[in-house]
C-alpha cells in the first residue's frame, strides 16, 4: 500500500509556488485528467459512480509513479443524454463537453506536461473523443492520449472474476464490483435485491478488489511508457 498522500498527487491541491517549483524543477513528467459522468446506475449504485471509479484509479497510478505524475479535477458530468429520462442525471452536450475537455488539456500542456493521458470512465464520452482526437493531437502536437479504464483488461483474464462473463456493462456485475471493493457505501444492498435486474447480485468486493488492481497496474505501465517515450501518440497528417 503507498504512503504517498492524495495531496501530493492531486493538482487542486498544489499552491502555485509549489507546482512551479516541482515543473520547474523536472519533476513532473505526466498528467492524467480522469473524465466520466453523473448519471443514474440502476437502482443499487450511487450516480457518482463513474468519475468516483475513474479518479480512484488515476490516484493510484499517479501514487505508484510519485513524483512525476499529478491528477487534474475530475470532468464528473459526462455525456449522457441517453440517461436523461432518470431525473438526477446530468448531461453536457458534446459540443460544449468536448470544448472543455480540450481546454483542460491545453492548460495542463501549458503548464509544462507533455505526457497527458485522458482517462474516461464513462462509454457515453468515447465516441465524440475518438471522432475529434485527431484534431487534438494536431493542435497541440504533444503525446495526449484517450483511452477507457476498462481498456486496460481483457476478456479471458477478467473471466475468473466475473460470473456474467461480461464488462464493463452499465451498474452490472463489474461496475458493482468495483464499487464494493473499493467503496461500499455507494451500494444499495436491499435495492439490489428487489430491482428486476438481477446480474448485479453476482458481483463481490473481493473480485472488484482483483480486477481494480489488475487494471492500476496496467495504466501505472501505460503512462510510465509515456513517460518513457516508448508510447507516444502520432500527430495525424490530414494532406
């Protein structure tokens, strides 16, 4: 377990004369904006969900590779107008979403990081970031890259953990997994029981718990090869 403390990871906690002096000083190398959404998760998971689970996992990685990783704020409200019919949801318009995102990125570019992974924790945001990264990646000409928590796992090492044999699905089996496993109080055990969805019942802390770890590692390996320079995104040519 890392002593490392989330204020010494998070950006939001730096002071400005503490942030200069560790970029100024070489040692921030990475940075990693954890994107997602508020939305309803059936009747059993907390509507925080998805940017809860996306940023425990960039805290994570950013803990293993202290020093020289920082997380920026959550982008907690996603693109999730397909939810909307469930009052509570919150949704931004791809166009609207997409331009902040871009700024995010583009003040952590100035700031000094050229090793900036976006990582999403919600299926809504994937498709209107994979029609536009090309154009990203042209206007800032650094290695920012896009990908899915759940990009990292692949189907027959999560097999043994999951029951339904599918993910990450949406408030199904795995993303109630991981929610036991890393933070209970967000599900509603009696409401699982009664709801007629019935494939949440088949998930335990203690498979969350090894699919989390499975998936920490693997993004600790990706953005340390970004930091490396042995995965770099390529600046598309549009001629």
């Amino acid at each position: 377990m890392s002593d490392v403390r989330d204020e010494q990871v998070l950006v939001g906690k730096h002071t400005r004369r503490e942030f200069r002096e560790r970029m100024t000083g070489g040692e921030l190398k990475a940075c990693i904006i954890p994107v997602a959404a508020t939305e309803q998760h059936l009747e059993h998971l907390s509507m925080e969900h998805d940017w809860r689970s996306c940023m425990h996992i960039s805290v994570e990685v950013a803990k293993r590779l202290h020093p020289g990783v920082l997380v920026a704020p959550s982008m907690n409200i996603g693109i999730s107008e397909h939810h909307m019919r469930h009052p509570g949801t919150l949704s931004a318009m791809p166009g609207s979403w997409l331009a902040v995102l871009f700024d995010t990125i583009r003040s952590m570019h100035q700031a000094g990081f050229e090793h900036i992974l976006v990582l999403n924790g919600h299926g809504g945001n994937v498709a209107p970031c994979e029609g536009i990264w090309g154009q990203f990646l042209q206007r800032l000409e650094t290695n920012v890259q896009f990908h899915s928590y759940w990009d990292f796992l692949e189907d027959g090492e999560v097999a043994p953990y999951l029951e339904t044999g599918r993910f990450p699905g949406h408030a199904q089996e795995f993303e109630t997994a991981f929610a036991l496993a890393v933070f209970p109080e967000n599900v509603r055990q009696d409401a699982m029981e009664d709801q007629e969805d019935r494939e949440p019942l088949a998930a335990t802390a203690e498979n969350g718990a090894a699919m989390v770890e499975l998936i920490v590692t693997r993004v600790t390996d990706h953005v340390q090869a970004m930091i490396d320079g042995d995965n770099v995104a390529r600046v598309p040519d549009f001629h």
